[in-house]
C-alpha cells in the first residue's frame, strides 16, 4: 500500500510536469509581453497658427499646441492607455497615459492617435505633462513597465508649423511637410515645402543717421527650387517699400536707407520658389540711433523635478535675466528663443511693465512652461536638459542682447554635468565664468 501511494504520487506528479512545460509562458505572471508595433509617425515642435488643439477652450488659452502622432502598423487593435511617454530618453517614465478611457487611446489597425504636449491633461487622455522644444530634443514611446522602448526619435530644431513626419507610414524615412497630416496618413501630404527664412541679422548693430542698413538672411528651399527673395520695408503705417533681395556667399542681402536719426523702419521679407510655395518671415525692425540695454542669461534650470516651483506649484524650466547697469530695464517687447536661428520665438508682453522691469542689479525669472496663459511671465518656449541655446533679443527682434549654447554632454562646455534640479549659472553674476549649481538662487545672486 506505500508502495501504491508513492507510486500514485510520482505519477501525479510527472502528469503535472507533462501537462506544464517549464518553457511554457501562459501561466500567470509569466506570459511572454509582445511588444506592439507602434511608431512616432509625425510631430510638430513649433507649432504658431498650422493645427489647432480641438479640445482647447478658445477663451482659455493659445489652441496652437505641440502635438505627436502615434501610428499603429499592427494587425490587431492597441490600447496605448497605461504606456509612458516622454521628451527625455533619460527619464522613460516621465508621463504615464491614464487607462480610464479607452474608447480614445485605442488605436486601430493602421490607425493614427495625436497626442498634444501642451500640460495641459484637464483636457482629456490624449493630453500629456510636458511640451517639446523647437530646438530639438527626443520623443518616445515606453511599454506599461516604464523601461521598454517602443519607439523613439530624436530630433534637431524645427521650422514653425512646418511638421516632421515618416513617409510612407511607420518607415525609416522622415522628411518636413508643409501641410501637417495629424491623425492621417503621411503618404499625401504633399512633396513640395515651402522656402524657410532663418538667421536674419541687421547691420551696423549701431546705426546712424549716416549709415545704410544691411538686412542679411539664411533662405533655403528643401526642393532646390527657390525662386524669388524680397524685402519689403518702411514706418509703421507705411510699410510699402519693395527690393529685391541678391545672394552673396550663403545669404541672402539688401541694403536699405539712410534713414533719419529716431527713425524705426519696419521690414518683412517674403521667399518663393518655383511651385508659388510662399514664405513671409515675421515683421521685425530698426530704429536708427537705437543702443541696447546690457542684460545677462545669468541662470538657468533646464530639468526642474522638485528644486523650485512656480506661483501655481509648478516645477518648470526657467531663465534669470539680471541687469548689471544703474537704471531699470523693462524688458517687455523683447523675445525670448531656444533656438537662435529663429530669435523672434516668444516676444514677451508689454502690456505690464510693473512685472517685466528689472531693476538696478536685480534679477528676473521667465518661465520656459510653454504655458503662457499662466502670466506674463511664462514664455512658450521650453529647455532641453540635453542641452540646446538660449536668446534674448530686443523688441527689434534683430539685435541679440545675450545668447548662449549649452551642452549637458560634452566635457568643457557651458552646461557640462547638468543634471535634475541643477541649475548652470554665471559666477560671479555677469561674467563669463559658468558653473553647474546644486544649490540654484533663482531671482538672487550667483556669489
């Protein structure tokens, strides 16, 4: 009879090893994960006037958001609630999308899902904790486990509402689309891009009454076939002035004036190519006689988890300008950039000095949030902790005040160890000597 239950035993138990494989993966908490295939198909980084966000309030904020598209090339149906994502390939578990609708984060077989990164997640599932900068940085997508990489791509700077995107869909091959295809195939937009004006610059950087003016652009076309760059130019009201505009070495150049001392000339300039894709750049000016005021990029936080927070407990990115000089400086009007091939970014509001005015050796901090609906001091741009520029240019938008490049990476560079709730800072205030800061004074001295 022992002899019988031993035997039943043993048989029991080889029926069990039989019938349950030690390969097998569908016994619970052990079913192999597949990872779906879904790709970042399409992103706008700088996005002014070309597609707006449908769920946005108008009389409660700028509808214009960053956004990405998702695009899933499975043959099954993906629920993306429960996935991370992310803007910085350092951090995969930087937002996780709620799982509480999925009726509107499941994507559909050869189907397209827009995510907007605007912070803004009040309004709804598809909409994420952080925007993407217009200098570049990364996107990805992250599996529920928060280490996994669906899909990632890292970017450089962008042409405002000009969107990046594969094509065909889900393919290694990305190029720029004038006409964005958010929530759509990238296979019709279409070929053709329009000119992109960059880099324009003003010269004497004083100018006299005596001076003529050099206005010098960087035009490209992505298609080869740019045909026709023009400045029109003249005082506010009059701005009816029209040249041509000639290529010398890699820009483009007019020469303008004499102009009268006090005189502020506004000017455009409007680029075409041989498909009629047009081009206007912002309108910009000169005033002869004019002097910029001396302003420093004296301190900054380019990834704020926990280290200083804004007036509604937020922990964004920020900027300190400080003001060396004996008088008050406002500095509404000027821009704000992250990218100092497109200085005009952000132009800050002038309509409250009393909050943008930077007195005698004082110190005043913008908030790179992107979320300017929060005050006059939150600007729409945001910081890359990578590593991207900074820019401050007068109400002009041509004369560049104070700029700097920083590199989180490289060994010598400005930003070098930059690291979370660090902030790179002159010391002492104003000089040309940066270090990375552990304990950041934001609004305060650098000594």
């Amino acid at each position: 009879m022992k002899y019988f239950k031993n035997g039943l035993f043993a048989l029991i138990i080889s029926a069990l090893i039989w019938g349950c494989s030690l390969n097998d993966t569908s016994g619970p908490g052990s079913k192999e994960v597949k990872t779906p295939k879904l790709y970042i198909n399409e992103f706008m980084a700088s996005n002014d006037v070309a597609v707006a966000d449908p769920d946005e309030d108008n009389n409660d904020g700028d509808p214009y958001d960053d956004w990405f598209e998702i695009y899933n090339a499975d043959s099954v149906a993906v629920d993306v609630g429960g996935m991370w994502v992310t803007d910085d390939l350092a951090k995969l578990d930087n937002y996780q999308i709620p799982t509480s609708s999925p009726a509107k984060t499941t994507i559909q077989p050869g189907g397209f899902l827009v995510i907007w990164a605007d912070k803004e997640m009040q309004q709804g599932v598809n909409h994420v904790d952080f925007a993407l900068s217009g200098g570049g940085e990364a996107i990805g997508l992250i599996m529920s486990d928060g280490r996994t990489i669906i899909d990632s791509y890292t970017y450089g700077p962008q042409q405002t509402d000009v969107s990046f995107g594969r094509n065909p869909d889900g393919g290694d091959n990305w190029e720029t689309m004038s006409k964005p295809t958010p929530g759509a195939s990238n296979s019709g937009a279409p070929a053709n891009v329009a000119p992109e004006i960059k880099n324009i610059t003003v010269s004497p950087d004083t100018i006299s009454a005596s001076t003529p003016v050099l206005v010098s652009a960087e035009v490209t076309d992505a298609d080869d076939n740019l045909s026709t760059v023009s400045i029109t130019y003249g005082p506010d009201g009059a701005i009816t002035n029209t040249a041509d505009m000639t290529l010398s070495g890699a820009l483009y150049q007019a020469n303008l004036g004499t102009f009268n001392d006090g005189t502020r000339i506004f000017f455009y300039i409007t680029a075409t190519d041989a498909e009629a894709e047009t081009t206007v750049s912002d309108t910009l000016s000169f005033e002869v006689g004019y002097v910029a005021p001396v302003l420093f990029i004296n301190e900054f936080m380019a990834s704020n988890d926990s280290a200083y927070s804004d007036e509604f407990g937020e922990y964004d990115d920020w900027i300190e300008i400080y003001n060396p000089g004996s008088e008050a400086v406002d500095i509404g009007g000027m821009y704000i950039t992250d990218d100092l091939e497109a200085l005009t970014t952000w132009q800050i509001p002038d309509r409250t000095p009393d909050s943008t005015t930077i007195q005698p050796g004082g110190f005043l901090i913008l908030w790179a949030d992107k979320q300017s609906e929060q005050g006059i001091l939150h600007v729409e741009i945001k910081l890359s902790g990578k590593g991207e520029q900074i820019g401050l240019t007068a109400p002009n938008g041509t004369t560049v005040i104070d700029s700097l490049t920083y590199d989180a990476g490289t060994a010598g560079a400005i930003g070098y160890g930059l690291d979370t709730d660090k902030s790179c800072a002159r010391q002492p205030d104003g000089s040309n000597n940066w270090v990375v800061d552990e304990t950041p004074t934001p609004g305060a001295s650098n000594q």
